[in-house]
C-alpha cells in the first residue's frame, strides 16, 4: 500500500489523511512505517540467523547501510551488535 491509496480508502485527500493520522499516532505515516518496519527487522533478528542484508531487504529497506544507520538510531546499537548481545 502506498499513501495516496491509503488516502483513497479513507475517503481523505493526501492532506487531510496525514493530518489524521499525524493526530491519531503522534507520527506522520513515513515515521511510523519506518518505526514498524524496524520492529520486524528487530524480531527477525532475535530469532533468525538469515544474514543483515536478507532482513534488511525483508523488511522493505532499499539500502543495507542506511537500515543499519536507522536500526541504531532506533535501538541504540548495530543490527551486528544487537544479534551479538542477544548471545551474550
């Protein structure tokens, strides 16, 4: 789904859709998606030994180092050190 159609099932120009759900989650929609994609990759992560780069692509990121950039902004540390300290 991309956010024009999401738009169009609610019945909302782009604007206003944005505006709504910008109030309904405290995020705009590209934040929050960003957010529960991370939250996959996080789980996956935890339990998978699939390499950073399957997880990455999985989780519908485009670029290996700019996911892991995202994921330690999120996490406060690597996809690589997250995994290592889940072993610790």
């Amino acid at each position: 789904l991309n956010l024009q159609r999401l738009a169009a099932m609610t019945n909302n120009s782009m604007a206003s859709f944005k505006r709504k759900f910008n109030k309904m989650y405290d995020s705009t929609p590209a934040k929050y998606i960003t957010q529960k994609k991370l939250e996959k990759a996080q789980r996956i992560l935890a339990f998978s030994l699939s390499s950073i780069k399957e997880i990455c692509y999985e989780c519908g990121f485009n670029n290996p180092s700019s996911f892991s950039r995202m994921f330690k902004d999120q996490y406060g540390c690597s996809p690589t050190e997250f995994r290592k300290n889940l072993s610790e």
